[in-house]
C-alpha cells in the first residue's frame, strides 16, 4: 500500500503571551500498513518468498542426514493417518499431539496417492509449506511493527536464507510448525483494527502454537507485552483477558484428553500425563553453552558453524533494542520480539538445563525481525532531517548540516559492506544444503533391506524411526516387525513380544542414532554385540550398517 506520511510536526517554539496557554504538542501518528491492499508489499514479499523457497527446496531431500526426531513425528502422523491412534506405538504424552496431526493433515495428500512415497526425505516437501507461512507472516509482523518496507523485506530475506534456516526448516520438526502458529498470534495481536476478536483469535494462535511444541510456552509473557502495546486503551482489559481465556481454554483441552482417557496421574498399567512432564523436566541436562566440555556448548557452536550472523546480530540487536525501550519509538515498537529473543537467550543460558538442536528455530524469526529493527534504527539515525549526532555537532560549530547526499552515501556503503560480508559467508553456509547428499546411506540401506530379505514379514528388525516407515511400505509389520529400537527395552508392549529379548531379533539396522543411545537400551545393546555386519553403507561415524544377529533362531 502506498502511505502518505502526515506533514512534519511544527517544531518552533513560541511563548504564548501573558494569559494565555501553550497549545498541545502535535502528535506523530504512524501510518496503518494494510497488507492485503498494497500492492507494492504484496509484489516484494511474495518475490523474495519465490527466492526462499527455491534455496530452501533445493536438494531438500539429500541435506541435512535423516534426523530419528522427523522419522518419529512422520511415523506418528502416519499413525494418526491410519487411524491406529496418536502414534504408531503406546502414547505416552511426550508432547501434545497437535503438532503429529498437524504433519497428518499436511502431508495428507501425498500419501493418498503414493503412500509409497511417505518417507521422511520426500514428505520434508511438506514443510515448505510451512516455511512459506512464515516468511510471509514475519513480512506482515515486521510492517505491523512499524518497520519501513525494506527493512520488513530484510527481515524476510536474515530469516529464510540463513544457513541455520536453510538447515532446520527443511526437517520435520515440530518447532517449524509452532513457530507457524506463534507468528500468527503475534500479527493478530499487533492487529492495526485493533478488533476484540483479532485478540482472542491471538489468543487460540498462541495456545495452539504451545499444544503443538510446549516450549513455546515461555514466548507468551512476550506476546501479551505485543498485545498490550497495540490495543486499543478503552478495550484493553478486555482484550488482554479474552486472549488469556482463549489461551487457556484451548491448552486444558490437553490435561482434559488426559483425565477422560484415565491418563493424567501416574497409576499401574497405564502411561500418564504427569510422568511424560516429570520425564521432560527431569531429562539429564546438556550442560553450560559456556562450558567448551558441555553439550549444550557443542550445540551452540554447530548453530554458530552454520551462521553466528543471526543469532549474535540479533542478540546484539535485542539487547539494544530493550536497553533503548524509553528513547527509541522503533524500540518500543519491537519491544515484543526482543522480549522473545531475551527470554530465549536466559532459557538456553541456564546452566541445568537440556539444549536441543533444534531449539534455535523458535528464535530464529524474532532474531532476524530485531536485526532488521536494528538495522532500521541506524538507517534512520544516518538518514533522519536533523542529520547523525556527528552532523548536529557540526551544524552546531559550523553553522551547515551534512548535505544528504552524503548521508545517503554513508547509509549506502554501510549497506554495501554488510552485504559484502554476510553474502560470502551465507555461500558457504549454504553449500553444502544445496549440493551434499548426506542420505545416501540411509537409501541404499533401505533398498538392500527391501531387495535381500525375501519374506519381510517374517523377520524382526531394530531400526531407527529415519528408516522406520520404509520398512513398513516394504512390508515389514508395523510394530513387531519393523520395531523403533527404543521400544525394544522401553515399552512393555513390544518387549512381552520378546520373551527372549535379543535373542528373538533377526536384524538391527544400525545408524549413528542407534549406535549413540544403545548404551542405555540393554536389549539394543545386545543386539549390536551378538551381531554382525553383512552389509555396510557409508564410512565414518556417519556409516548405515546391517547387522545379522547371531544366535537368534526363532
């Protein structure tokens, strides 16, 4: 939409005369951006939205390796699909089951006509689509923030083609789907209607977005700061409390399904809500991200080997913004997602705590709309009527401002030396997405295991949940026969089927996955020492190997 910016304020003084009172300040009032109307916006976003896709689709099915997690969400999708219930073994609320349903639905339509084709590698197809909401979402927050078109197209561009992107939202991961949802309720939230049903609408956006990934939880005090900043001051204790009913409405609906399945207290002979929250909060922790010994910090430097551009940019960029908040209007503006990014950086920061890989993607859109802000911040300090600091000094002794030509030249080189900088470094973060082919293995293994086995559905074979629905399309019985390598020892619905333990396998497909954990899995673990190779994919630390199990004899 093309704006027109009400006229400069008059900023002379004049004293009014004896009796007589000094006239209200003029007030600056931002203009109201309305997306869907404004052509200009909608040209740039969905250009820049074509870029992000094509980089992000770009060898998507060959980089980054199968990851167990995606496996293990598509295979409950898979279940859900089925109708075989919330997952494709006993569940046993380690998370909501939104987020599953929500991969159901998505990848619905691919799987009804080649449900061959439901693997992890082809089904990441799926998460583009959740990309695409994103970055169009961000592009609409950015503008109801305030921000100037193309700093609402920078922040676009920081948060679909960085490395650390590129990376992580190709995988089937529940955190790129609450993300979705969180961007959503912020947008409605920072509404510029400031209608009462956009506020509770925010409302259910935030509980679905907690119900499809519970860490998103700690995000919410960040969102009614958003929410309270752009409603309306007649109505904002009623929209501040319907949000907030909303919200809460919807997530009980959880414990609810719990207490009516028998579910919610820990009992004999059932799983139950509170032990799957006790598990999550009682995992082992990762460490300090300070700790160069720590996991947490190996994880913090594998985000950093991909790009340190965003999270520390915008880091910086939050930092700066919250220590601003009283002088700054952009600022105040963006107070709400650099409260986000705050809270992220304590939560990842505690020294206890368990740091997953993937737990950077809730950052991500915050840290790269900051950025942006900040970014923002200076063009305008360089560009601005009265000129840089520097220049009013100079206006001061001098009696001339900075002619703005040479405002726009220092804007322009500062420009140009950012993009110098970040673009090489974006290249080579970015390599490797676009040309690697790290699932090799991984289909060689599955093609060997689908050729050589004559009778699949005779054989037991260990398998992460990467490979898992595979061999289910190969036709391995889902379950038993085919069987997630974790449940060999951790759930008793699997393990009364193996009376003998190990001994009634025939197979252990092992992957860095299986190699890394069997050290807690005794039933696992014997497998992999009775066993042996008969045939191996790749070299290294990263190698697929077909174990044979010896003794077995069933």
């Amino acid at each position: 939409m093309t704006t027109t910016l009400p006229p400069a304020p008059d900023t002379s003084i004049t004293l009014p005369a004896a009796g007589q009172t000094r006239p209200a300040a003029p007030v600056h009032v931002r203009p109201v951006v309305r997306f869907r109307s404004s052509r200009p916006d909608l040209l740039l976003c969905f250009g820049l939205l074509a870029a992000i896709l094509l980089v992000q689709g770009w060898n998507i099915t060959h980089f980054p390796t199968l990851s167990d997690d995606e496996g293990t969400y598509l295979a409950q999708a898979w279940a859900v699909q089925q109708g075989d219930g919330l997952a494709h073994y006993t569940y046993w609320y380690d998370h909501p089951p939104l987020g599953w349903i929500q991969i159901a639905a998505l990848t619905w339509l691919p799987s009804l006509i080649a449900p061959e084709t439901m693997t992890v590698a082809s089904m990441r197809f799926a998460m583009l689509l959740v990309s695409a909401a994103c970055a169009v979402l961000l592009y609409v927050l950015a503008r109801r923030l305030f921000l100037p078109r193309w700093a609402a197209a920078l922040a676009m561009l920081l948060f679909g083609l960085s490395p650390l992107s590129v990376v992580l939202q190709r995988e089937i991961f529940l955190d790129n789907i609450a993300v979705m949802w969180m961007l959503l309720a912020f947008c409605l939230a920072a509404s510029p209607s400031r209608h009462l049903w956009h506020h509770f609408a925010a409302g259910l956006a935030a509980a679905t977005s907690v119900l499809t990934k519970e860490t998103m939880l700690v995000v919410l005090p960040a969102l009614l700061v958003t929410m309270w900043r752009h409603s309306h001051r007649d109505t904002r204790k009623y929209a501040v409390t319907g949000a907030i009913t909303a919200c809460a409405l919807i997530g009980l609906g959880y414990p609810l399904y719990a207490l009516l399945n028998n579910e919610l207290f820990p009992g004999p002979g059932h799983v139950s809500l509170i032990d799957g929250i006790t598990y999550q909060m009682g995992r082992a922790g990762s460490g300090s991200i300070f700790d160069a010994s720590s996991g947490s910090h190996g994880v913090f430097q594998s985000w950093l080997y991909y790009d340190w551009v965003l999270p520390l940019g915008g880091l910086a960029g939050a930092a700066l913004l919250l220590l601003t908040l009283r002088w700054s209007v952009t600022a105040r503006a963006l107070a709400g997602p650099a409260l986000v990014v705050a809270i992220l950086a304590l939560v990842a920061m505690r020294p206890s705590g368990y740091l997953p890989a993937m737990y950077v993607i809730q950052a991500l859109p915050f840290l790269a709309i900051v950025l942006a802000g900040g970014a923002a911040s200076v063009a305008h300090a360089i560009l601005r009527r009265e000129g840089t600091p520097f220049g009013r000094v100079l206006k001061r002794r001098t009696g001339s401002m900075v002619p703005p030509v040479v405002r726009h030249g220092v804007a322009g080189l500062l420009a140009v030396a950012a993009a110098a900088y970040v673009v090489p470094h974006w290249y080579t973060g970015n390599r490797d997405a676009l040309t690697v082919d790290a699932n090799a293995p991984y289909r060689a293994a599955a093609s060997w295991m689908q050729n050589e086995v004559t009778d699949p559905a005779s054989p037991r074979v260990l398998v992460d949940d990467a490979l898992w629905l595979d061999l289910v399309h190969d036709g391995y019985k889902p379950g038993t026969g085919a069987i997630w390598f974790y449940k060999a020892d951790l759930d008793p619905a699997v393990t009364k089927t193996m009376p003998r333990g190990w001994r009634d396998l025939d197979y252990v497909v092992s992957s860095p996955t299986v190699r890394r954990d069997a050290v807690d899995l005794p039933n696992v673990k014997a497998a992999l020492e009775h066993s042996k190779p008969v045939a191996v994919f790749g070299d290294g630390e990263d190698r697929i190997e077909i174990r044979r199990i010896a003794g077995g004899d069933r």
